[in-house]
C-alpha cells in the first residue's frame, strides 16, 4: 500500500517523503466520502478509516436529507443551492457506477410557514435568496389551502410542551401564508448518497477501510503525519482531515487543536418521527417538504403513504446534549411531542401507539453553522460542527476542502487571508472565512437547525 508521496500537487512538506497515502479522513459518512471525492479529483491518494461497518452508517444514516436553501447568510444559502445543483444531476456529477443504485433526490419544494413577526425573522433568509438568485414566491392561506386541503392555519405558537395548559389552543390570529421555495426536496436514501460518493472516490483510487477507530493522530515534526489505529497499526499521510461527525469534538482532542477553537462542536441527541401521513401529502399530490416554526416542527414525505417529522428546536424544549458514546437510542416524549405538533397542523392526522422513526445525533455548534477550516496542527483539518444541516451540501464540501487544504499547504494563510471558493453554477464565490473555527457566533442565524 506504500505510495511515494508525489500527487502533481505542490505541497509545502512532506514532498518527496515515503508516505501510505496523502490524506487519511477520520470518517466516511456523506462529508467524510465526499472529502474523499473531492481530495481524489485533486490527485491525492486518499484512506478514509470509520469506525463503523460502511459509509454513511454514523449520523448520515439517521439524516432527513432535506435539501433547501433557505439559510439565513449569503454564504449558507449559496452552498446550499450551488449542492442543489449536483443533486438534480447525480449520476453525472459522481461519473462512477454504483451496484446499490442512485439516491434520488425528489424536489417537491419547501413551504417555510409564515405567522406574527416571521417576516422581520425571515428577513436575512429573504435577503440571502434574493442575493443569490434563488426563486420563491410568497403563498396565501388559500392558496396554501388549495395546495394541501387537509391543513390547518390557525396560530398556537409560539411553540409548547404537551403538557402546558396553551398546547393546542388556537391564538386568535391565524398563520399569515408562506414562503415557497421550488427548487427545493429530500433525498431519500442518505446512507446511499455516501456509499455512491465512496465508489466515486474508489474510481479514482481512493481507499476506505472500515471497523477501525482512530485512537491517535500521529505527529512525528510537529505536523500531523497521520493515524493510529484501535488495532495498533501506524498509517502515515501529511494530511489528515477530522469528519468524524458526532466524535468531532474527541478527534480534535485527540490532534490536540482545541487551544484557538472558539466555535466547539457538540452531539446533540435528536429524534425524528416516522409516522403515517395525511392523505395526498405524497409529492405527486402537492405534498412538500414543511417548515411550521409556529409549531416547532419541519415534516416531509416519507415513502408510500408516510411522513416523517424533525424537531426545529423550539426553546421550550431545551437541548439534549449528550456523551456521543453512551446516549438514550430509544424514542422519549420528544418523539410524542413532534407529533402532537404536527397533529395540530394536521387535525386528521392519526398516531400510532408504536413509535417509529430515527434516533440521531447532529455535531452542533452554537450558531448552527459547521466548521470547514483548518487547525493549529499543520497538516490536520476539519469539516465538523455540520449542525443536523449539511447533508445538503455534501456534494460541495468536498472540493470545497479538496480547495481549502491544497491552498494551505502551498502556504496560503488562511486564517488571516482566508480562501475564496468558486461556486461555479451561481458564477459567484464565498468566503471561507464564514466557516472558521476561530469564528464568534454568526448572529444573524435563526437559533435552530435552519440556521
Ligand atoms: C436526525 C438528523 C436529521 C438531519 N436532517 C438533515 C436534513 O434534513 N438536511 C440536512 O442537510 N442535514 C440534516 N442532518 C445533518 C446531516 O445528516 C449531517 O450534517 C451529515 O450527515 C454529517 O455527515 P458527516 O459525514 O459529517 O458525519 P457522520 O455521518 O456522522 O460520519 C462521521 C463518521 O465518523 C466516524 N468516526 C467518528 N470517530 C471516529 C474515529 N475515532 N475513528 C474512526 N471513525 C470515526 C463515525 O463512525 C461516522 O461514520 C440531519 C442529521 C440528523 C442526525
């Protein structure tokens, strides 16, 4: 497996060394693989080493996979509709067959729903849309009516515990409207999209090697110079890139990079509802994805005849951070409250006795944007903190860290000159600065996981 250390790209050290491979990614989920893709298209020799059984079975496997740019900065919002653009042309954007099929990605739209004092709250991710020319229109009630018949639009927000006295009572001003936005979806099968990224990756070389944490990020000059494993094997590369999701925050711990983190990363435990729908809410009969911040809660088609239902992170219900290791897999009265919330939506609506869905973890930050950087540690990196919305733009992030990582390692100095990246579909580009760990809070986000 040894390689000379030769890419056609001019790294700042580590040239001419004998090196296992140029970059080793902690990690395989939808960010991991696609680094991998990325890093592959640049020339590298790559290894990604996952702790679990295949690509993305870590938090990628429990994602809504909600696509949607409907993000409160210009730059979170242009990520997200330039990714948009290589999910309605997968197959062509991986150019490498798979044996397990395609994800697909189904573009039904989102309706953001609008009541009392949205529309100053929704001003920044109007104002990012417009700025990156992304095309919505606003929807009465009696269009939103004659869209979905069976909905309600009354008001009870803001949002409640199930056992508050207010829960479920109407407020006397109805929802105003909402926000559409077309260019919009889901993708059905977020473990897929990874594993099409892997064989992607593979078609080029890349490597991936499963069941085997990474204990220790070896540092032989004061750089990193690659991994040790669970096993006690020694893997080498100049490059090492933490996307290791959940675990983030242990693998920098690991590297030793926490000292001028400003902006940490968290698991934060979520679950997701996956319950019968409301008649006619499939895509093919107008049925959308749903953002209804009234009632705390985003909901989606879900197969034949299903919904699924996440949390928006109403205050109310606090936020249930947890050891990433040893956390509660089993449903809680979260699950019966998001769908108590949807109930309200949707009168009609029947639940089941047995709760079904996903119980995951998103890698939080404070102000739910990720971290897409590098570290104190030459040669380490990071794309982390993906906060329960970056599935979305997996398809960028990795030449996006493919750009990052070749720039600092010709000695660009990021930190203080940060990189730009090319968006190429929008024809603009963004600031990699955004997504500093040494960042404060963005303040202009919306407190949840829509940023
Ligand atoms: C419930 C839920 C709903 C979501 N909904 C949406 C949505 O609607 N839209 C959207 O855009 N995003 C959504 N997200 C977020 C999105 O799914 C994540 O941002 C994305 O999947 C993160 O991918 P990743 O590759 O960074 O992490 P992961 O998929 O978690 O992969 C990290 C991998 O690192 C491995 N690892 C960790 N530590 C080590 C180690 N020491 N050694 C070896 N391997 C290690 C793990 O085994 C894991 O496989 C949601 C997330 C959740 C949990």
């Amino acid at each position: 497996m040894r390689s000379e250390f030769a890419t056609g790209s001019d790294f700042a050290t580590g040239k001419g060394r004998t090196m296992d491979f140029d970059a080793i990614i902690i990690g395989a989920g939808v960010i991991g693989t696609s680094v991998a893709l990325g890093l592959s298209r640049a020339g590298c020799r790559t290894l990604n080493v996952d702790a679990l059984p295949a690509a993305g079975y870590g938090s990628t496997s429990n994602s809504s996979a909600v696509i949607r740019p409907f993000y409160s900065a210009m730059e979170t919002c242009a990520l997200a509709h330039e990714a948009r653009h290589q999910w309605t042309r997968w197959a062509d954007f991986l150019d490498a067959a798979d044996e397990s099929g395609f994800a697909e990605y189904v573009e039904c739209g989102i309706l953001v729903l609008m009541g009392e004092g949205d529309k100053e709250r929704f001003a920044p991710s109007v104002l990012a849309m417009r700025e990156v020319g992304v095309p919505f229109e606003y929807l009465s009630p009696d269009d939103i009516r004659q869209r979905m018949p069976t909905i309600t639009l009354q008001s009870f927000g803001p949002p409640k515990l199930p056992g508050d006295p207010a829960f479920g009572v109407a407020n006397e001003t109805p929802l105003s409207g909402g926000l559409f936005i077309p260019e919009a979806g889901y993708v059905g099968d977020p473990q897929l999209a990874a594993h099409n990224l892997q064989r992607a990756a593979e078609a080029l070389g890349a490597v991936f090697r499963f069941n085997l944490p990474v204990t220790a990020i070896n540092q032989p000059d004061g750089r990193a110079g690659g991994i040790l494993t669970a096993s006690g094997e020694s893997v080498s590369a100049p490059i090492v890139v933490n996307v290791a999701g959940p675990h983030s925050s242990q693998v920098n711990a690991l590297a030793g990079v926490t000292a001028d983190i400003a902006m940490a990363t968290r698991p934060m435990r979520h679950e997701v509802a996956h319950i019968p729908a409301p008649e006619n809410f499939d895509p093919q009969h107008g049925g959308c994805v749903i953002a209804d911040g009234d009632a705390g809660v985003y909901f989606r088609p879900e197969g034949e005849g299903h919904m699924l239902i996440g949390s928006l992170d109403p205050e109310c219900d606090g936020k249930d951070y947890v050891d990433a290791d040893e956390y509660n897999q089993g449903f809680t009265e979260q699950w019966t409250r998001q769908v108590w919330r949807t109930a309200q939506r949707f009168p009609g609506l029947g639940i089941p006795n047995t709760a079904q869905g996903v119980v995951g973890l998103y890698d939080a930050t404070d102000d739910w944007v990720p971290v897409y950087d590098k570290s104190s540690l030459p040669g380490f990196y990071m794309a982390i903190g993906t906060s329960g919305n970056q599935f979305k733009n997996a398809p960028v992030i990795g030449a996006l860290m493919a750009e990052l990582i070749l720039a600092c390692e010709s000695g660009h100095d990021h930190d203080n000159d940060p990189v730009r990246f090319d968006l190429p579909h929008l024809g603009r580009s963004i600031d990699l600065g955004f997504f500093s760990r040494k960042r404060d809070s963005h303040t202009e986000g919306s407190g949840t996981v829509l940023a």
